[in-house]
C-alpha cells in the first residue's frame, strides 16, 4: 500500500498555516498544534487545531479488539 502525505491548511485573518504529514505522523502533528495553541506569539487557538484535525483522514484505530466474524460471537 501507498503512503499518503496529506496536507492541511488553515487562511484567516492575515495569517496562513500549512501542516504537512503522512499516515505515521499524525502524534507528531497533534503536538505540534499543542504547540502553536500554547504559543501566544501567534494567534492560533483550539478551535483551529480542531479544524486542522477535522481535515485529516485519520486512518481506524480501536482500542477495543475486533469480534471475529463469526455472529455467534457475543
């Protein structure tokens, strides 16, 4: 399979953000807008990582373990 780069961004205000990341960097990108929120330099709030991360095709992850097929299994 290939690996995707995805690429995000966010214009408003004057200020323009572009993030860039492919399927295995998705915990790297999530610190990274902590970051941009926690920096009050620039103006990027919590509602903006939101929009960033509402834009990117997270790929299924569960914690829960998956029930065989079988649909006698309760």
């Amino acid at each position: 399979m290939a690996e995707c780069l995805n690429v995000v961004g966010l214009a408003r205000n004057g200020h323009r953000f572009l993030f860039l990341c492919d399927d295995r960097s998705y915990g790297t990108l999530d610190r990274t807008l902590q970051e941009f929120v926690d920096d009050p330099e620039l103006d990027f709030s919590e509602a903006d990582k939101l929009l960033i991360e509402l834009q990117l095709p997270h790929p299924v992850q569960s914690n829960e373990p998956e029930a065989p097929e079988d649909p006698t299994w309760l």
